[in-house]
C-alpha cells in the first residue's frame, strides 16, 4: 500500500495468531493513515485492489423557475476509487467462467444471489 508517496509493506497474515482486539487495533490505525492521506489530498494505492484519490466537483448555476434567482451549486470534494485493472480482469474472467459452467442443479435465482 502507498500512502503519500511511502511504500508501507503489508503484514504478514497473522490474523489468524493475532488476539482480536490487536487486529482491530492495527486495523484501525491503517484507516485512520488511510484517511488522513486522503485529507491532505494523497492519493492512497493499495496494490491488486485499486486507488482512493480525492477530486473536485465542479460548480454549476442552478436557476429557481419561478423567481429567476440562480444559485450555484456543486464545487464539493469526493473520494473516488479506481479499481485495479488486473481485478477488473480477473472479475471479467469469473463471471464468464459461471456464465459458461453449466447449472448443476441449482436454479438460476440461487446462482443470482450468490453474486
């Protein structure tokens, strides 16, 4: 993962040993980085899943129809996140995949819910 700029390695998969509270703590902590970077207006990139970045809208004149007043609206700032192509791929590549097995038994109603 990438915030502002530095390369913070992930961890290990230690969820498994780790006392709940403790991963809920780093958990935490690794969010709050998350949000502070996208306060001060870094982009965050988390390597396989995809970017978080902030961008501004821009601003519009909307016009009251009956008293002719206009008033501008829009200007705020959003997160946007742009998937990773490589996951957008392989998202394409399994959904083709149940596209093409066949139905083993389960009805097309449960195979739309599993989704």
């Amino acid at each position: 993962m990438i915030l502002g700029g530095k390369v913070l390695h992930p961890l290990f998969d230690a969820t498994r040993s780790l006392d709940p509270q403790i991963a809920d703590l780093l958990t935490t902590s690794l969010l709050a980085s998350m949000r502070e970077a996208l306060l001060s207006g870094d982009v965050v990139t988390v390597p396989g899943v995809g970017r978080l970045s902030v961008r501004g809208r821009r601003r519009y004149g909307v016009t009251n129809p009956t008293s002719g007043e206009t008033t501008m609206m829009g200007g705020e700032r959003t997160v946007v996140f742009q998937p990773d192509r490589a996951l957008l791929r392989e998202l394409n590549v399994a959904e083709d995949q149940r596209a093409l097995a066949p139905l083993s038994g389960a009805s097309e109603v449960e195979l739309r819910h599993e989704r």
